[in-house]
C-alpha cells in the first residue's frame, strides 16, 4: 500500500514538474508566436523573427545589467529588448512592405544580421569572459491559494509577471481581432487587400504596424529568455524558437488562443526531451531528443504545408 502511494506521488511530482517546466518553455515562444499571428493575419510572413528574438535577449541584458538589480532593471530589460526586436522588424517592413522585397530573402537576411551583430556587440561589451550570471532576473510571484492547487498550481500560478500576462493577451488578441474594427482591418489587409482598399483603409500601412508589433513581442520573447530562465546572455541563444514560433502560428490556426494552445504543445515537446535525458536512457544519443522539438516543428509544416494560408473570418 505505502508503495503504491509512494508511486502515485511521485508520478504526481514528476507530473507537475513537467508541467511546469512546459509552462516555462512555451512562454517565449508563445509571446513570439503571437506577434507573428498578428503580421501574418495582416498578411505578412516575419522569417526575420529569429533576429527580433536574438536583438530582444541581447537588448534585454545590456539595458538590465546598465541599469542595476531589482524591479526597475528587469523592466528596463524588457523594455530595451521589445525596443531591439522592434528595430530589426523595421528594417524587415522596410524592404518587405516598402520595398516590396521578397518576405523570405528579406527575412532570412536580418536573421543573418541580428545573429551576427548581436555575436559581435556582445563580444565588444562584455570581452571574451562573456556576462556570467550577473543579468537581473524577473521575481516569481506565487497567487495565494491558486498556487497551492495539485499539479496545475504551481506551475500556472507561481510565475514571472511576463507569464501572467500572455494570461491577458492572448484572449484579449482574440477579442480584438474577430470584435473591433481595427482588427477587421487587420485581417481585411491580409485576405482581401482590394477590399481593405475600397473601404479607404491602407494595407500597407497597417503591414507595416503589423509587423513591428511582431517584433517587438519577439524582443520581449528573447527579454523572457534571459530575464526570467537563462539569467544570462548567449550568442544564437535563439536557438531556432522564431522558426518554431512561425510554425505554432499555423498549427493554431492563426487564432490567438490556438496559438497559446501550440505553444504549449512545444513547451511540453522541449520539457520531454529535457525529462528524456535526465532519465538517462543507455545507447540513446543525446542529440535525438535535442532534436524532439525541431521533429515536431517538420511534422507540424508537412502535415499543414497545403492549408498553411491565413484563415479567413
């Protein structure tokens, strides 16, 4: 009896530790993924969001580390890392909505940029020791009594602030976009431009607000990375999560809360992978369950590849 117990609460330990760890995961990508949800229900595909994410984590800990411990650095971070991931998707909208330019090459190349400037500026601030663990990190604030709950509540409600507020945002998102008018538009610009055009709005110019959105919530993804998990900055820490941002976007079916619910897919794809290796499987490579995630990114894209188009509505 004492070990049947003994197992189920284990089981219960591992469970709500996997969930936290899923949790913890999926909320950079699901602040990335979001941002995306908007540019590409406004019609354009940000391939340059590996580089707002990358700007974002460095932003973030040079602005915290000039600015000092406690609250007012980690704010100052996060600021200065949507502020990053906002410049890089200017300069995507510029060639992309003003320019005209092709999304893909465009995109492609301020990813290049943004991966080797940040390795650059990074080596140029902080030398070759690198910044150590000495980046401010967001508070977790336990809510009283949800916190408490079995499984679900210390890893739903004992989080970083940037957590709680995906909770606002991404239902909020959704009203916007299906309930007001300037997110009629949005989808308008995106699916039917000639219309959008008739009814005297401007494609180009909501494209354009579209994507710098996307990049600033992607600076804040990359923010999220070093102020509330890492603690710290590493070149090409990015590592591939704006690719699987675009791919939780079309398994969510470019709808907000779809996308918070792919994101957590990931989350727990990345969060097995981490349990995997630490069960220690014998005569397994390392390498296979690093590449748990990326797997499901290729799944999803080939299993939605001829959908894989903005719904209308």
């Amino acid at each position: 009896m004492s070990d049947a117990l003994g197992t189920s609460v284990g089981a219960l330990a591992v469970g709500a530790g996997l969930l936290e760890a899923t949790v913890r995961t999926a909320t950079p990508l699901a602040w990335a993924a979001l941002g995306e949800t908007v540019s590409e229900r406004a019609g354009v595909i940000n391939i340059g969001l590996e580089g707002s994410i990358i700007a974002g984590a460095l932003g973030a800990t040079i602005a915290a580390g000039a600015i000092g411990a406690g609250a007012l650095g980690v704010a100052g971070g996060f600021a200065a890392g949507a502020l990053a991931g906002l410049v890089v998707a200017a300069l995507f909208a510029l060639f992309t909505v003003g320019l005209r330019a092709d999304q893909i090459i465009s995109g492609t190349a301020m990813t290049l940029l943004a991966l080797g400037l940040t390795g650059t500026l990074y080596r140029t601030v902080y030398g070759a020791g690198g910044v150590a663990l000495t980046t401010p990190t967001a508070e977790i604030y336990a809510v009283p009594w949800l916190s408490e709950l079995p499984l679900i509540g210390h890893a739903l409600f004992a989080q970083p602030l940037v957590t709680y507020a995906l909770y606002v945002i991404a239902p909020l998102l959704a009203w916007w976009m299906q309930r007001t008018h300037a997110g009629l538009s949005l989808r308008a610009a995106g699916e039917y431009p000639e219309a959008a055009i008739a009814a005297g709005v401007s494609p180009r110019r909501i494209q354009a607000v579209a994507v710098l959105f996307a990049g600033a919530m992607a600076g804040v993804a990359g923010a999220t990375l070093v102020l509330a998990q890492a603690g710290t900055f590493a070149e090409e820490m990015s590592a591939g999560r704006g690719f699987i941002a675009i791919a939780i976007v079309v398994l969510g079916r470019w709808r907000p809360l779809g996308v918070a619910a792919a994101a957590l897919l990931f989350g727990a794809a990345t969060s097995l992978q981490t349990l995997f290796q630490a069960m220690g499987w014998s005569g397994i490579p390392y390498q296979l369950f690093l590449a748990v995630p990326y797997l499901l990114t290729l799944i999803v894209l080939a299993m939605t590849g001829r959908r894989a188009r903005p719904r209308a509505g």
